[in-house]
C-alpha cells in the first residue's frame, strides 16, 4: 500500500472481508497508524498491528533500536479503548506471540498490538516451527443465528458480539460513530457509556486472563529488575553478574506488556525491598510499576534514550545503588 | 389495467429504521441513492454480494443508509479499506461511495494509487464542491473564485479535474454526470458495475445549504436548472479539457471506458509465474 493509514485500513478490510490481516511499521509510521487502532478497537475488528520500535520522536534512529513507543501503543489513538500489546525478546518469541495476538485479536474482537524493538527484530537465532497441526488457532467468532435475528453488536454472554460473514446476506452496518447493537449511529450519552464501557470491560475483566509475564530467580529476591524485549536479556545478564557478589536480584518480565500485571507487581512490592525498572525510554512502563507498588516498595528507573542496548554494568551499579 | 402499488422500489435498499436521513432539502446525494438503487436493480447484482463502503462527510453516510454489507469508515480511508476487503474476498462487487473533500482531499492518495493499480472497485464521488458536514470549507475541487467558509474572498486555488486526475491515474471507466441527470447517473453505475477494474463516476451535486448559498447561487432547484442548461453531453471528450469553472458550461459524459488487468489478475499472473504451485490465491479474476 502507498502509506501507513492505507496498510492499517487495508487490513481491517481484508478481516472484514474473511482473511486473517497484519501490518508492520516502525517510528513514525506507527503514528500514523493510530487512527485505524482506534478505529479497529471501536468497530471490533480482529487484526495485528507489529511495531519495530526504533528511537524517536520522529524521524529519530532507524535501523537503531529503542523501547519509547509502549504509552504510545496504550494510549495513541483519541478516545477510550483498552489495548493488548505483548512482547517478543527473542526470533522464537516472535514467532509464537504472532500467534498468541491473532488468538488475542479473535477471541476479544480487538486489535493486538506486537511491540518489539530494533534488536529482535534484526536478531537472527534458531526458531522453532511446530507442524501447523501443533498450533491452537481461535477460530473468528461467526455468528450462527440467521440474519433476521442477528445484530452485529449485540454482545454475547462474555461482552463480546459475534461477526456476521460479509457477502452471506446479513448487511450489518459497521461504523466508527458510537453506535447500538444494530451497528447504527447514536448520537447521545447512553449510547457512548453503554458501548465504551464495554469496549473497555471486555479488556479489563479479563486482564488476568490475558496478563502474562515470565519470573527469573525471584525466590530470594530483595530487588526485582523489569525489563521487556531485548532489555529483559541484558537485565538477565546483570541479575547474573549481581548473583555473584551476592545481592539477591531477581528479574520480572511481562510478555504481555498491556494489559500490565498489576496483581504480580502488587505482590512482589509487599515482599521486596526496591524494583529497578530498566527500558531504553527516558521512563514510561515505570509508571506502571510505580502505580503497583504504591508505597510499598521503591521504584527506580533505569532509562536510555534508545540506539544501543544498555551495558550490564550499568544496570548493576543501579542494583548496588537499590540495595543500599 | 394497471395497479396503483404503495411501494417505492427504492425502498428495500434502504434502512428505513434509520430515516429520516441528515441531508438538507435540496442536497443531491439522496438522489444519487436513488439512482443506485435503480441501478443495483438494472444490474441484476447478487444483493448478498454487494457492499458499500464510504468514508466521512455527507456522502460519507451514503453506507449506512443502503440495505447492504456497509462499512462507513474513517476520513478518506475508504478506498484502502474496500481494497483490503476485495481482495480478501473477491466474490464481493465492492462500491465505494464518498465525497470530493474525503475522497480526493484527505483520500487523494489513495485515489490515485488505487485507479493505478485498477483495484477492481467502483468509486462514485459526489461532488458538491465543498465540505459539507463540517461547514463549508474550501475542498481540492472548489471552483476558482468561489466563496468557502475559509475562502471569504473568493477561492485562488486551483482545483482537481476529477475526471482527468483518475484517467491519468489509470482508471479503466471514468464518467461525469450530474444529479439532474438521473437516467444517466443510473446507466453509468450500471456501466461501472459491469466493469473490471476500477471505474470511477462523479456526479456533481448541489449544496444549498452551504455552497450555493454563500456564493448566492439560489437553492437546489436553481442549481438542477443550470445543471440542465450548462451541461454538455460530449461522451468520449478527452478528460484535459473537461475542467470546471465558476458556473460556467459543464462538460459531462462518459469519458473512459478501456480494459486493462486488475490488480487481482496482475497479481495472480506474478505469484503464480514465481511461486508456481506454492501460490495459493483466494480466488476470483
């Protein structure tokens, strides 16, 4: 396609029209794919948005790596709308996240954003690809009621609405007005709250389910590093280096980034002494763990500005810098 | 003799639930529906594979009022969102219907990538020469000299050749009618629905509301009458010579009517020319 806001509209015609539709971008395209997420979250259409994220703000470091567009991804289109992004810090993770946000994507009726970085994405290691027969897919949520008793968003049990197969003869409407269960415009207050809120809960209700993170050496830890992507490898190389003078370091990484597990961050600060957020951002995901640990633990950040990893020795002195 | 029926043929493509309409008295693009509607019935389309996509403004909600799969989508993204769904599925006559200011402003990128590539669509633009929904403002075909809401002093650009801009794009039908000229309109999108390729069809149509009124050019049925005493018919004029000016003659007709491959066929042909055996299409021609 000749741009980004025709590839990120492109897919939600060919998922309407029955396909299964990435796209993928870096730095300022990713910006201008952000009306086509809120669209996408306000019409309930399963796609996959991939971001290699690079530094910025504009034009920035291509082809150098950099972790500043994770708000973005939560928050960049206008308007309320909960989001799911995950995390690849491996070629095999993003191969199987792949997966995981179309299964995401189908099950919620909701864009799913991949958010890596320069890094893995020009990373060549060994991937593993199962026989398809290995691979659970969730299957697009077809409706089986005939079209005179069908509305296109009418949400089933679990808040979600079933899609109708376009050219079959059900002629739903799809807008990104605010609309009622019939797809029709509405222009007022109760209309807004009724849908929104849906839009919002069938994320949020389910945020454990969807919440994913992997722990390393947290048995024993008075310092919790958390890192993602890329930065979560060389945060595991520190914690290593920290194990051996002795400080009880342990490491959390959320695959999934958004939603963020708060209930395992609420945890840990209850039993820790300090979390060192590390990110290649002037501070963005430290918020999050900020907000969970409340006062219960100390947050420190560990910034960069993007284009090169951090040094393990950096992170280090942090670690030393937490203990005391 | 014949009985009287109570049924307007028009109606079953319509969503009445969702009548009354936002369109003024007077606007043309509700008769543009109307002829759609005739044409979707001339054409013998299969309904159930008909879809109608638009973009924003007041043409923009020609989708949503047409008793069809309908997708009104975000400003001037139309036409990216019906190639996605077209070439997804292949089987759907794939219509896209907006305005000037969304199609050809915003979308205009679009538009011209997307006659080049003869994405197997049929665009119908309803050009009033303004932007409508949002008040008024000068749009990429606002006459030179005409008065916008951000053009007081009259307008000093340059506006697009609608015609001429999708032929040199590489549009395989391109036609230019006018709301008054319903039989026409009708034909043409019988014409563009039969067509392979991306067809394009533009039918000038009055705002009274907002570009007749501020250029003091009276009210719908004025503008319907200097439709039908400016317009000349001259089918298969060259599309450089076709431009609009401030009230002045109107060249309308059928301009365009040429066979190229579509995207999907050019397509095909490559991948499977590479790939062989190992190309899996989704169909279609």
């Amino acid at each position: 396609m000749e741009d980004e806001l025709a590839s990120s509209m492109a897919i939600l015609g060919a998922t309407w029209g029955g396909a299964k539709a990435f796209t993928v971008t870096s730095g300022p395209g990713f910006s201008l794919m952000m009306e086509h997420i809120g669209y996408a979250a306000m019409t309930e259409t399963p796609c996959v948005f991939v971001d290699v994220q690079r530094g910025g703000p504009s034009t920035g470091l291509p082809t150098l790596p950099g972790q500043a567009d994770m708000m973005q991804a939560r928050w960049g289109s206008h308007g309320d709308y909960e989001i799911i992004a995950l995390c690849p810090n491996s070629p095999q993770e993003c191969f199987d996240l792949m997966i995981d946000a179309f299964n995401f994507s189908e099950e919620y009726r909701t864009p799913v954003l991949l958010m890596m970085d320069e890094c893995v994405g020009h990373m060549t290691e060994k991937v593993i690809i199962p026989p398809a027969e290995d691979i659970k897919i969730y299957p697009r949520r077809y409706t089986s009621l005939p079209p005179s008793e069908y509305l296109p968003f009418r949400p089933g049990p679990d808040g979600i609405p079933e899609m109708a197969k376009v050219g079959t003869g059900y002629r739903a409407e799809v807008t990104g007005l605010t609309h009622d269960e019939h797809g029709y415009p509405a222009m007022n207050w109760q209309a807004q709250h009724k849908l929104v809120s849906r839009l919002v809960g069938k994320i949020r209700n389910n945020a454990d389910r969807i919440a994913r993170w992997e722990e390393h050496g947290l048995e024993d830890a008075e310092i919790v590093l958390v890192a993602y992507g890329i930065t979560s490898r060389v945060a595991e190389r520190a914690m290593q280096m920290a194990r051996a003078e002795g400080l009880k370091v342990g490491l959390l990484r959320p695959v999934v980034v958004w939603p963020f597990p708060d209930q395992r961050i609420r945890e840990w600060a209850s039993r820790v002494g300090a979390f060192v957020v590390v990110e290649m951002n002037y501070g963005q995901m430290v918020y999050e763990v900020e907000r969970c640990a409340a006062s219960q633990a100390r947050t420190l950040l560990l910034g960069h500005g993007g284009g090169m990893v951090h040094e393990p020795q950096e992170i280090l002195k942090t670690i030393r810098e937490a203990v005391q | 003799m014949s009985t009287l029926t109570t049924i307007n043929p028009v109606e079953p493509f319509l969503r009445t639930d969702r009548m009354p309409h936002i369109w003024c008295p007077g606007c043309g693009i509700g008769t543009t529906v109307n002829c759609f509607a005739r044409a979707l019935v001339e054409s013998k389309l299969p309904l159930d594979k008909v879809a109608v996509v638009s973009g924003i403004g007041c043409t923009g909600r020609v989708a949503g009022y047409i008793h069809l799969d309908s997708f009104h989508t975000t400003h001037g993204r139309a036409i990216p969102f019906a190639t996605g769904l077209k070439l997804a599925n292949p089987d759907l006559h794939v219509v896209v219907y907006s305005g000037d200011g969304d199609l050809i402003a915003i979308g205009g990128n679009h538009f011209i990538h997307a006659a080049r590539r003869n994405v197997d669509i049929t665009v119908i633009c309803v050009n009033n020469f303004t932007y409508g929904m949002t008040g008024g403002q000068v749009a990429p075909t606002t006459p030179v000299g005409a008065t916008a809401t951000t053009s007081p002093y009259g307008c000093f650009e340059r506006p697009f050749n609608l015609p001429f801009l999708a032929e040199s794009s590489g549009a395989v039908y391109v036609a230019r009618w006018t709301a008054y000229h319903v039989r026409h309109v009708a034909h043409a999108m019988v014409e563009a629905f039969q067509k392979k390729g991306f067809s394009f069809i533009e039918i000038l149509s009055p705002c009274p509301t907002l570009y007749q009124r501020r250029n003091k050019l009276g009210d719908g049925l004025d503008t319907m009458r200097y439709y039908k005493q400016h317009s000349i018919i001259k089918n298969g004029a060259h599309t450089r010579d076709v431009d609009i000016d401030l009230q002045g003659d109107i060249t309308i007709g059928k301009f365009v009517d040429i066979e190229r491959p579509t995207l999907q066929q050019t397509m095909d042909q490559q991948l499977r020319q590479t790939l062989k055996d190992r190309y899996v299409g989704r169909g279609g021609a």
